[in-house]
C-alpha cells in the first residue's frame, strides 16, 4: 500500500480533495504545483512556473494548466477541472478519477467507462521542463486524446485578463508548436512524443476563480488564453509524452528522460522520506551559486530562513555536500556585506541583526558532523570575523553593551523572525533593546567560538577575550531576562519589560550552549509546555497573553496581526526537542516521538508530503500561509535526526 494514496471517494468529494496540495520543483526556482484533482486554487499554481530574471525577481506562471479531453466513438470526456463564479465548477473531471497516488512521481488514473488511462508528472532537474506521461492501460475501442493549454505569461503574483496585446502567433516544431504571449517572456515549447494535429482555435477561458486567494481577501479572478489543442491516436498499453518547456526537445527521447528522473526519486514511503523528499525541494542552484529557497509558492532567498533551515534540510538527510555548497555561498554574502555594508542581490535580509548570529549556529550544526578540523579550514574565518565584527560594533543595528549583552533597536521596522508589520511598516510586535533569542545566541556564538579554537595556540588572546564577554553575558541574561514565575522575558527595554509568554526563549533553552542551568532549562520547558506546545509545535504567543489570536484568517490586515499572536511554527520543535532531550535524556525519547505524530498526519494534508508555514493555534490546528516552508521541514528533520540518535543509545 502507497504512503500516499488517496481514492476515490476523497478525489471526488472536492471539499475534501481541494485543500490538498501538490508541489514538484526542479532545484533551479521552477516548480509545478496544483491541487491534487488538478484545479487550480491559487495564483502561484501553475503546470510550468519558472524565474524569468530578464523580467524580475519573481516566479511568471507560463502554463497554467493543461486540459485532457479522452474521445470514444466521437463522445468526448473533459479531464480538467477549473472553478467560475457562483462555485461553478467545469468540466468536473474529476468524477473520473479512480486514485491519486504520490509515492514516487504524481500519478493519476482515470476510469471513463471502458478506457483506464493514468497521467504521471515529473519534473526535470535543473530544467524549466514538465514532462507528462499518459499511459492507457485499458480500452475496448479506438481512443484519442486531446490536450488544451491554459496559457498565462505573467507575474506568479499577479492575474491575466483578456487583451489585445497577447501575441496569438504559433511555429510549428518537431512534434509540437511553440508560442509567446508577450515580449521580454522565453518562448513555450509544447509537444509530444507521437506527431499531433495541432487544431488553431483561439480564445480566452474568461473569469475562471482561485478559491484560496478568495479566502485571502485579495483579487481572485482572471481570464487564460488557449491557442487551440493537439489531437493525437493512443493505443491500447501505449505510453504517450507531453512536455512543456522554454526550449525545444527531442521527442525520441522523452521515455529516456521520464525514467532517468524517475530512478533518481526517493519514494515516499514513509514520513522522514516525505521530508527528506520536500527538504530537496528548496535547493537552489544558478549562476551566482547555491540557496535555500524560505517556501513555496511566493517566498525568495531569505537571509534568515537559510542558515535555521540549512542544518536540517541537508545534514540531517545525509547531505553534507550540498551544505558546504549553499553555506559557502551564504558565508561570502555574509563577508561581503559585513565588510562593504552593501546588501546581498539574492540573499533577502542579510543586514538583518541575528543573521550573522544563525550563521554561526549553522556551522556549529556542521561542526557535530564534520569535526573541528574540518570546520575550521571550512568556516573558522567567518566565525572569528563575526566574533569581531559584533565585538567592534560594527553592524548598524546591533551593539555590545558593557553588561555582555547585545541590543537592536525594532520600534520602527521589524528585526527578528517576528517580523509582521503594520499598514505604515511598523511592527505589529516592536521587539527591541535586548531580545532574547538575540543574546542566548550570542553566548552561543561565544562559547562555540572557544570551543572550534581551543587547541589554536595563536587564537591565546581572542579565547580570553570571548571568554571574559560570555560569562558577562550569561551572567546580565539571567538578571536580564529570567523572571520569578520560572520563563523568560521575551525582550527588554529600558524599564520595560515583555511579560508576554513567547517562544523565543526555548531557543535559548535549546542550544547547544546555553546560559540557562539545568535547572532553569526545565523551568522554562514547563512553561513552554504548558502554555505553547500543541500537536504543530509552538504558540508563537500563550493563550494566556493579552491579544492571543489562535486563526490566520480574514483581511490581510488581520493576518498579518494574527501572524505571531498564537498561530503555530513547527521549526521551533527542533529546540524544544533539544531542550528535552538536555533535561531529560534518553527518557525523553518516548515523548518527543509521540510529538512527531501531529507532523506524520500532515503528510496527507495541506501540501502533501511537506509541512505549511503556521498552524492555527487552535484545534484543529489547520495548516495556513505558504504550502511548504523551508525552516518548518529543516527544524523537525532535526527532530527526527535527534530521535534516531537517542534510539541508537537506548539499544543493549
């Protein structure tokens, strides 16, 4: 039985098959994604969505869909499905699917009286190509198949409406047409692995409705253009192609494409496969090197986001090499800004005050893998440069203070992970003068530092130094940041202190390094317990704090206030495991591994296979926001890393 695999009655049943979501990317900022039974249910959805850098920076939606028409002694039967006003919802193919299968590639099969045929996706790597085999495992008479495209050419962010200025014009290629609707845009190449008759009708599919944007309070609505559809013969056990790329192809080799990417798949058939699969997804690799893309479908390069996803979306699925790849890279945009004050073009937020801060915890993370010696060739420099570059205060928005502790100034914009902002930019949550996940990682960075150069003799005098500042340091966090009631204060400013319970502080609980004591690490893991864990990991506010806000609903205006004011982050687990695990060892094993079953249950919901951005933090703790999300897959990989390690040490 397949990990996953949903039947009929659920595929048919479209408020039970629309939710769930499937993404395909190609590890160079393409990607493909839909809903399950094939209906669009967003802007950013798309059969082939690729970066056009020569427009912006942003995805651009070429093919939004691709409508699949099984004719039978001239009857035809309409596979697509799209929805239009009024919850119209046509041509409601999808009362001829028999299942939906995702274990290795997407895989669809469709009963129309007598004819079986099942439609298979890949994606191919490092390509802007789709390819699409369609297989007819039964038929009793002649069948032909057609196929419409749904064209956009626009911005992933933005809709289409109908136009003038849409370039209808076509070439014919081998096996295929290519067409383009505007200029500045690649031209699309469609074709197929058999000769088709390509049938020129022009026209626009007009005001055809994303249900999720409708539920975002944002437009909703837009018009795609189809140039006409190919008509082709299919027999009995023959497998048909179906690409779409932005250059053209040989079809003669299709079948050797579709399977040389076929081989390269990890099925999923089980929950840390489904991670270790969507963890893969977020690589990114061009020209100016190697990324972790934050989520899909909207978000970039975030400075941030990379270095806490970094550890769990490559070393903890056994992909050292392609952490020295993205880390290189981040560590020279990180040198670069640090020395110029220039900004990085890819890298979003890397003048952002604790990024340097998560850099450093990132290689400490490599560091467990690699060794001290490895990890010094590889990443002493930048370790000790941004020791320095803190020390001096040289970032323009973070300064050591004679206490040991360091401070950001956030009333006007937003400077940590919390960073939801107000109609006019300002943060919802003005989180500024001593943060506390900002100082716990700084003692962190600290005591690291001393721990990769303890037995460098030239680095004598910078030991001593780091050493004099972190006991200042652990010494001011606890008189700065633990309060009578046994939690953290979530930051301090002057005379103000935060009272609000915030999961910030089980990252100073968690690390590696931490300048809580056992004692006080348990405190604030009862605390935390109590009042944030949930099945989709932490509140990012108590039900008990004043302005608690469990559901990411409504206006834009109301999600982003709702944004950090209780909805759930699964990233935050990884520490709260690392905290329970320091607290209570191996004892600890049997409850964190309960934890895990709230996260195994989303593999078949929401983006199926991989984890949303937040939860609710209310039941049901539904998934909300991006459908996969880069540090929510790196945090509990480190969970389950953490879990398989600690099982090792329970064996006799």
């Amino acid at each position: 039985m397949s990990y996953l695999k949903f039947d009929k009655n659920l595929m048919i049943n479209l408020e039970q098959s629309l939710p769930k979501e499937m993404l395909r990317t190609n590890q160079s900022g393409a990607y493909h994604c839909t809903t399950i039974v094939g209906c669009n249910t967003r802007k950013q959805h798309g059969l082939l969505v690729i970066p056009v850098p020569e427009i912006d920076d942003d995805n651009h939606v070429l093919l939004s869909s691709l409508d699949e028409t099984v004719i039978q002694h001239g009857a035809p039967f309409n596979l697509g499905l799209h929805k239009y006003n009024g919850s119209c919802y046509s041509p409601n193919g999808h009362k001829y699917i028999r299942e939906y299968d995702c274990e290795t590639v997407p895989r669809t099969t469709y009963r129309i009286g007598g004819v079986i045929m099942t439609k298979e996706m890949v994606f191919i790597s490092h390509e802007n190509r789709i390819l699409i085999r369609y297989t007819l495992v039964e038929a009793h008479s002649k069948t032909t198949l057609q196929f419409r495209p749904f064209l956009a050419f626009r911005n992933a962010n933005d809709l289409c409406v109908e136009n003038g200025v849409a370039n209808r014009e076509y070439k014919e290629i081998n096996n295929g047409i290519s067409t383009c609707m505007y200029n500045g845009y690649p031209a699309l190449f469609m074709q197929c692995s058999h000769r088709p008759e390509f049938v020129f009708t022009p026209c626009w599919y007009k005001g055809i409705e994303y249900i999720k944007d409708q539920e975002r309070g944002i437009p909703f609505k837009e018009d795609l253009y189809m140039p006409g559809y190919f008509q082709l013969d299919i027999r009995k056990g023959e497998s048909i192609y179906f690409s779409a790329g932005i250059s053209e192809a040989s079809p003669r080799n299709f079948a050797k494409m579709y399977e040389e990417e076929v081989k390269a798949r990890t099925p999923r058939t089980s929950f840390y496969n489904c991670m270790k699969n969507s963890a893969k997804q977020f690589y990114l690799s061009n020209k100016d090197g190697n990324y972790l893309l934050a989520g899909y479908p909207w978000f970039k390069i975030r400075a941030r986001d990379e270095f806490i996803a970094l550890p769990g979306t490559t070393i903890s699925v056994h992909h050292r090499p392609d952490f020295e790849a993205i880390m290189d890279t981040g560590r020279d945009a990180l040198e670069h800004f640090m020395q110029t004050g220039e900004p990085d073009r890819h890298m979003q937020g890397i003048d952002l005050p604790d990024v340097p801060l998560w850099a450093v915890w990132a290689v400490q993370q490599y560091y467990k893998e690699a060794g001290a010696e490895e990890t010094k060739k590889r990443y002493g420099q930048i370790v000790k440069d941004i020791i320095s570059y803190i020390i001096s205060n040289k970032h323009p928005n973070l300064e050591l203070n004679e206490s040991g502790l360091i401070s950001t100034f956030g009333k006007q914009k937003p400077v940590s992970w919390m960073d939801s902002s107000n109609p006019d930019g300002t943060p919802v949550i003005p989180r500024t003068g001593f943060l506390v996940e900002f100082n716990a990682l700084w003692y962190n960075t600290l005591m690291f530092g001393q721990k990769l150069f303890e037995d460098d003799n030239d680095e004598h005098e910078n030991l001593l130094k780091w050493d004099g500042i972190a006991q200042q340091c652990k010494d001011s966090f606890i008189d700065t940041f633990l309060n009578d009631y046994g939690y953290l204060y979530d930051y301090v400013s002057g005379l103000f202190t935060e009272l609000s319970v915030r999961p910030n502080m089980i990252i100073a609980a968690g690390l590696d390094f931490s300048p809580l004591d056992r004692r006080q690490r348990k405190t604030v893991l009862e605390v935390t317990t109590r009042e944030l864990l949930t099945p989709k990991g932490l509140r990012t506010l108590s039900p008990r704090s004043f302005g608690y806000s469990p559901f990411y609903l409504g206006t834009p205006e109301q999600r982003e206030y709702a944004y950090y004011q209780g909805s759930t982050r699964p990233w935050l687990m990884g520490f709260y495991a690392s905290a329970y695990i320091k607290v209570y060892g191996v004892a600890g094993f049997p409850f964190i591994d309960r934890m895990m079953i709230g996260f195994e249950d989303e593999m078949t919901q929401g983006c199926i296979g991989s984890l949303s951005e937040l939860y609710d933090g209310n039941p049901p703790f539904t998934g909300r926001g991006a459908v996969s999300f880069a540090m929510n897959v790196g945090g509990i990989l480190r969970v389950l890393r953490a879990l398989k390690n600690l099982n090792v040490q329970q064996q006799p």
